[in-house]
C-alpha cells in the first residue's frame, strides 16, 4: 500500500510580480524515487525549497510526513536529509571538520569514517574544502545530507560535476538508500539518471507540472517514430496510409519520419507495402519514445504533451 | 546547547585561520587597548577603559560578527546550516557565540591590564561588569542587524563604520557632562561609557544605563531577525 511522505496540493510561489511555480500538485511515496525533471527555470529548485522547509509557499498545501515543513520544521529535520543545488560550507574548513560539524548537528548520525568512505573522500579528510574540485566537494554534500539516516532525502541535481565514475557509485548508493525505504526526491538534468533511478517522474515547465507518472507512463505522452532513407523515385502520394503522421518537411530533406502511437500497425504497414513494392527501406528504425523526446516536447510544446 | 558550542567551535577555527579577520578581533582591540592605557592624561583612567571597553565591542564584537554573518551567508553556509536540524536562533548564536566570548575575555583582560598599570580598583564592580557584559550584548545585536544591510563581508568594514565612529563620539559626549540624560544615553557607545563612569566612581544609578543597553541589544536583535537573510540575494 502506498504510504505518502510528500503531499503537495495547488503549490504556488512568487517572487515579487513573478510566479516561479504555477500551481502544481503531486504526491511522493514511502521508498519511492521522484524525479523532478524541466529546463532551467522551470521550478524546480524552488518547489525543493518549499518541500524541504526553507521557503514559504505563496499558496497550496504541502505536508511531508503529514506536517508542514516552514513551521513543524522540529519534527520535520530529523526524519529528512537535504543536498542543495550549490554546496555551501566555508572553504577553510577541512572535509573531517565539516562533517564532525554535521554530526554534531544531527540526531542519528552515521560515524565520520563511514560518511566519509561511503562518498570516497576518507583520503581527502585533512583536506580544505576549498581545495576539493566539483565532484568532490558534491561527493561531501552527499555524505552530509545522507549522514542522520534520513527517511526522506533531497537531493538537488546530486551529480553535476561527477565524472562517469562518480556518478554511478552515487547511483549504487542511491539504489541501496532506496532499497533500506528511503524515499528520495530527485531533481536532475541527467535524463539517463532518472531512467535508471526514478520511479515516478515528473516534468516541470515555466512553473508547472507538464507531465507526471512512471517513466512507461511519461512516454505515453510522446509518439513512437518509424524513419527511413526516402527510396529513390518514390512520391509523397506514393507511401502508403499510416495511421501516424508522416513529415513533409523530413521528406523533402530525403527521409520519411513517421511519428505514430500505433507503432507495430504502422511498421506492418510500411514493410508490406516495401515487399509488395520491391522497395528498399534503409537505415530502417523503428523507436518507441525516449524520456529525451518527451522532454523536449515538453519544453517546445507543453500543450501538447500535457 | 551542544549544538550552539559546535558551531561556535567552528566559528572560532575559521576566525584563526583568517588572519585579517583575526588580527582585526583579537591582536588590534588589545594593542589599542594597551596604548590607551599607557597613552592617558595624568590620573584619568575613566577615557582609557572606556575607549578599550568601546574599542573590543566596536572591533572584535560588532565589525566581527557583522563581517562573519555575511561571509558566512556570501559561501551559502547559513543556508546549508538551516536545510538541517538546527534551529534558526541555534545557528544565530553559534556564529555570533565566539565573537561575544572574546569581547567579554578581551574585555575583562583590559580593564585587568589597566589595573596592573595604576588605575584605581572600580568603586562599583557590578557596574563595570554590566559595562562589559551589556555593551558585549548591544555590539552583537548590532552586528546581526547591520549584516541585514551588509551585501559583501569586504563592503562590513563599510557599513560598520558609521556605528564604530558614533559609538566613540557617544561615549566623550556622555562623559563631557556630569549628569547626562536619558536621551544623551541612548546614544551609541552612551550607556556603555555611563557604566564606566559609575564603575570606576561608584554612587551613580546604574538601572537607566543598563535599561538603555537592555533595549538597543532587543531592539537591535529584532530589527535582526527581521531583516535577516539566510543567503545572498540572487
């Protein structure tokens, strides 16, 4: 049964006369990772910060564990751990005196050793923080903000500035907090990583909430593609009927593009008229929707996605 | 409590490892101080305690802990601070807990080096204890309400000027008479001089200067608190 640690209900911000996030509603579940997806821009940033405490909602509801996180935040804090988008620690401090630091502030810390050894900086301990480069100094913010055992963990674009290494020991860590019933509240650019890691995500843009659900559900929005090199003396009459759309335009330019939501109707189409024809099809390709189509389609025409 | 004291831990290890920001709180209030004591007019020892008194609180207090709470908003460690469990007033005080410790050490140090250097032993302790405890108290409040106005910790030394200065110039203002009133008091620097004056002379009322000092530290704390910005403004 789904257990809700997030409830947002019509959120609204505003900074001054401009409305950063435009009345948006969504739930995140017990062990469940949301992914917060969109441009820059888009809201994100700033829904985080309403969710995790640090702002003022303009209007709408948002719980977490039931409470609101601006005013409860006594009983909030102890249950959630928060990376923010920019790591903020002096940077005369060294990595071990921070996280001694954070240990001191929190209710169940970890040990400083395996904060440390989890993000693999234990050989960067005596270090000054300003003297660590992007990824690593991302790598001690993913060890502060995971360092109470937290319930619930927001994570800010957590991988910006990882190499490829990195980034996929954070998902190992990430999978296995999930795995312990974490629920991780996860904004991103990297579309790939809330492929892997996201059970439900959602797509932000210019302040609302395009398109929400399980990643199957998000590339339902978008049409499958059939494409193919454009077989020499065929007309555009002389295709066959799809029940997609073919792209004028791709077809002057020498290929036919077909985007369909009936994709294995329209392929049996084309391959029986090419058989029947005697015809050719090259670099045949016959694609579903990626999470990449869906957010650009999103970003250059929300109506339609929505 | 515990976590007021690992912050001010902390707040205490960047300050030695600034060595402007430490030269500024800890070498510059005592070698000034030093001077005064040495630097005075015959047997008068009530202008060089209180300019070593107003010198700790105006540099290693308010230009302090005004230049700390900015540099600490300006790298986004408030902010970082207030994602996690300690409280807002938690935090506050763990930034500002250093600078008020050193100002009343720095302070009592002086008053302690003026004494071995021939002042008279204060007629009135509890009077100069409040000198130093109360003007301690009102330099912090001012350093939390002046950072609200402080963009950069470089542009502190700016914003703070002002006060520094006007600080001096209440102090010689209240002392140029012999019983000032409770409007000269209010000024900066004022109630904090009267305080001395009544330590060092004894038999003078000490309830409208700490009274004057008790409400500039909540009136200052609140315009504070007020105003406050947990980060840069973007």
């Amino acid at each position: 049964m789904n257990e809700p640690v997030i409830e947002v209900v019509d959120l609204r911000c505003r900074y001054g006369g401009f409305e950063a996030v435009r009345g948006i509603d969504f739930v995140v579940n017990r062990g469940e990772l949301f992914a917060l997806l969109g441009t820059n821009g888009a809201g994100k940033t700033t829904t985080m910060e309403v969710i995790e405490g640090l702002r003022a909602p303009s209007a709408g509801m948002v719980r977490v564990f039931g409470l609101r996180p601006d005013t409860d935040r006594e009983r909030v804090r102890p249950r959630t751990g928060v990376m923010l988008q920019e790591s903020g620690f002096p940077g005369e401090l060294t990595v071990a005196e921070a996280v001694r630091l954070w240990r001191d502030l929190t209710t169940r810390p970890s040990q400083v050793d395996e904060a440390l050894d989890l993000v693999d900086l234990a050989h960067r301990r005596n270090v000054r923080i300003k003297s660590l480069s992007g990824g690593e100094r991302r790598r001690l913010d993913l060890a502060l903000a995971t360092l109470g055992e937290p319930e619930l963990l927001f994570l800010d674009e957590p991988t910006t500035g990882l190499d490829p290494e990195s980034r996929l020991r954070t998902w190992r860590i990430l999978r296995a907090l999930l795995a312990k019933g974490t629920s991780i509240v996860l904004t991103t650019h990297y579309l790939e990583e809330a492929e892997q890691l996201a059970h439900r995500i959602a797509i932000m843009h210019e302040g609302r909430i395009e398109v929400c659900g399980s990643l199957a559900d998000v590339l339902e929005r978008e049409a499958s593609r059939i494409s193919f090199v454009r077989p020499d003396g065929v007309a555009f009459d002389d295709l066959p009927g799809v029940r997609g759309r073919i792209d004028p335009e791709a077809f002057l330019k020498g290929t036919v593009e077909i985007r369909t939501r009936e994709l294995q109707d329209d392929l049996t189409v084309i391959l029986a008229w090419a058989t029947g024809r005697g015809v050719q099809l090259g670099r045949l390709r016959a694609n579903h929707a990626s999470l990449s189509d869906v957010f650009h389609g999103v970003s250059l025409n929300p109506a339609v996605a929505a | 409590m515990n976590r007021v004291a690992a912050l001010a831990r902390v707040e205490l290890i960047l300050l030695l490892r600034n060595k402007t920001a430490a030269s500024m709180a800890l070498v510059m209030p005592l070698v000034l101080g030093v001077v005064f004591a040495f630097l005075r007019n015959g047997d008068d020892w009530l202008a060089p305690i209180t300019t070593q008194l107003l010198v700790v609180q105006a540099l290693t207090v308010y230009v302090s802990t005004t230049t700390a709470l900015v540099a600490r908003r300006q790298d986004l460690s408030l902010k970082r601070l207030r994602s996690g469990e300690a409280a807002e007033p938690v935090i506050l005080a763990g930034v500002l807990a250093p600078m008020v410790l050193l100002g009343l050490v720095q302070g009592t140090v002086l008053v302690g080096i003026a004494l071995v250097a021939g002042a008279p032993m204060p007629a009135d302790l509890v009077a100069m204890a409040a000198a130093i405890v109360c003007g301690t108290l009102v330099a912090a409040g001012a350093g939390l309400a002046t950072s609200a106005v402080t963009a950069t910790p470089e542009t502190a030394q700016i914003t703070t000027a002002p006060l520094v200065a006007a600080m001096l110039f209440g102090a010689m203002w209240v002392l140029s008479t012999a019983a000032p009133s409770p409007l000269r008091l209010a000024a900066p620097g004022a109630a904090t001089a009267e305080l001395v004056r009544a330590g060092m002379e004894g038999s003078r009322s000490v309830l409208v200067p700490i009274a004057v000092l008790a409400g500039w530290t909540v009136a200052t704390v609140l315009l504070g608190l007020r105003y406050f910005r947990w980060e840069p403004r973007s």
